[in-house]
C-alpha cells in the first residue's frame, strides 16, 4: 500500500497543506520542517500521485512530445532540451513516436488527450493540421516542433530550413562542385522540400551547375547507402560530384558506400554534406560536413512556448525561428 500525503503529515507532525508547500512551493517552508517532511517522504516512499491532483485542481504536470523518428539522435537531442526545460518548471516530459505513420501519430494525440496531459508538443508528419485544431479547441495547448505553422494558429519553434539548403548548397559550390545531387525524401516533408527548395535558390545563381534530386523513401542510413551504392556503379562522367543528403542518417549511409567503392575519393570526386550534426556526425569515416539545427534549443524553446499557452492561453502564438549553422569537416 503505497503512503499517502495524510501518512507523511502524520509522521512528520505537520498539516497536509504543509507537505503540499514543501512538495510545491518548498520556499514557503522553513529550512528545518522541509528537512522534516523531506526524510518522512523519503522513509515512507510517498510519491505525488500527478493524477490526483490533475483531478483536484484541474492542472498535470505532464507535457506530450511526439517525435518523427525515435531513432534519429536529433529527436533525442530535442527530447534532452525539452526534458530539461521542463524540470525546472516541475514538468515531465513523455515522449512517443510517430515514425512517420499519421495514423499512429493521431493515436498518440488520443492518448496524451485521455491523460489529460498540460500540453503537446509535436513535430507533425504531414500537412493536415485539423486533429491539433480540435486539440486546441478543446483547451490542450499545441507547439510544433521543427515546423513553422503557417497560420499563426499554433506557436512554433523550427529551423529555416530554406535558408540552410541555400548555404549548404553554397558551400559545396564554393568548392568548385557543379553537378549536385540531393538526396532525400519524402519531398512531401515540408523540412526536405525547404531544404531543396534553398539548394535551388543557391544554384540557380551559377550559371554552370546542375542540381538534380534522387529522393529516397525515407531519411535512413539504409536508404542513403542505397543512393550511395547506386551512385558508385554510374559511370564516372554519370556521377555527381557533391552530394546534398537531407539529413546526417542520409550522408552517413552515403559515405559507408562511396568510401568502400575503389575509385572514388572524398570530397576530391565526391563531396558530401548533411544536415542536423548529430553527435555521430563528427565521428563519422569521413568526418562529416553538415548544417547543424540547435536541436536542445529548439526542444527548449518549444517548452518555453507550451508554458506560456499553459499558464496564458489568451496570449498571442508565436513562431519562432532559428538558423542552422555550417559546420565544415572533411568530406566537402
Ligand atoms: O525528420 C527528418 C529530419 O527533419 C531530421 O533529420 C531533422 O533534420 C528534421 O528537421
């Protein structure tokens, strides 16, 4: 039979309401009854039930965040700034991932809605926003995570992707790379279709290089070593010679392929660049070129957003966006 919050007062030979203070507002408590509450806590292994007081006064500490992909590491770094922005809040934070699948990403917004969570964060899979509208409606505050909302509906915190394509592109121009392939998909994202759509912008200024998209079924490792595999058997004068992958997964399953084929050299034949600079990309075989999205912020920011709707739902939305940064290694 798990304590009460009645056995610790009783233990500790205060009021209920004291134990909610120390629980809750712990400042409001003197130095030497918290210590006393604290140690009746500890020994009889009381743990808050978050439910009940939900319940009792209508408010969760628990905040919903659904990923795209769990086994991305940017998801992850963006769970770690989110977690960490909410536990000096006393939010927790529960993650679920959507990989990619509506279907499964609706069921989680059920599921986080039954647990009557203070709010969700979600980086949505595909255009259709209406199951986050009647979350709104029916008062469960929504941020999206690496996505702009382009109706202001919603508060957002995302990179600009198309900025970060046109600098990634840029760079691999500004080596001397004239024939550049993207590799990437599917383009219905909306961070994959900006990303290309920079990449554009970038090559159109030179009047002398291609650009050609090779889009792939997912953002995976398997799916770019696939592309890089497929690139190695081209013959040479068929072969880009910069490669534009839609995130690091991409680019690192690229370089296992065009490294361990015989004639290519990287970047002299082929440069390659990423995008996210997830913790692996610097250890990659080649260390790997990429635009690094401040993932811990983005998480962070998203907190900080949720907060504000949680605790002022008549405020304003507000969409905000950051902007990756070049990071240069060796394989442009
Ligand atoms: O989810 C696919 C990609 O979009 C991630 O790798 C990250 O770049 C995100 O913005």
């Amino acid at each position: 039979m798990t304590a009460s919050i009645r056995d610790v007062a009783r233990r500790a030979q205060v009021s209920v309401g004291t134990v909610s203070n120390v629980l809750n507002t712990p400042e409001k408590v003197s130095p030497e009854t918290r210590e006393r509450v604290q140690s009746v806590i500890a020994q009889l292994g009381y743990v808050r039930n978050d439910a009940a007081r939900k319940l009792r006064n209508g408010q969760s500490h628990t905040i919903g965040l659904i990923v795209l992909n769990g086994t991305n590491p940017f998801f992850t770094e963006i769970a770690q700034g989110a977690q960490n922005r909410a536990l000096e809040s006393g939010y927790t934070v529960l993650v679920g991932t959507s990989n990619e699948n509506v279907k499964r990403e609706n069921t989680l917004l059920s599921l986080f809605a039954e647990q009557q969570v203070a709010g969700i964060l979600v980086s949505p899979t595909g255009d259709d926003l209406s199951p986050l509208c009647h979350l709104k409606d029916g008062k469960t505050p929504v941020v999206l995570v690496d996505r702009g909302a382009a109706n202001c509906a919603f508060s957002a915190v995302a990179c600009d992707d198309i900025y970060g394509g046109e600098v990634a592109a840029e760079h691999l121009l500004g080596t001397g790379k004239r024939k550049i392939a993207f590799v990437g998909g599917p383009i219905t994202s909306s961070q994959i279709s900006d990303r290309w759509q920079g990449a554009a912008k970038a090559v159109l200024k030179v009047p002398d290089a291609t650009l050609r998209m090779i889009e792939t079924t997912a953002l995976t490792v398997t799916e770019g070593k696939r592309i890089g595999q497929e690139i190695a058997k081209l013959p040479v004068e068929k072969r880009p010679d910069a490669v534009f992958a839609a995130n690091d997964l991409v680019a690192l399953g690229m370089l296992q392929s065009l490294v361990f084929a015989k004639d290519i050299r990287i970047p002299e034949d082929i440069a390659v660049i990423g995008y996210d600079d997830i913790s692996y990309a610097e250890f990659a075989i080649v260390p790997l070129t990429t635009m690094r999205q401040p993932a811990e912020k983005i998480g962070a920011t998203s907190v900080e957003l949720l907060l504000n709707a949680i605790e002022r739902p008549r405020d304003k939305t507000r969409q905000i966006t950051l902007k990756p940064e070049l990071v240069v290694r060796a394989s442009t």
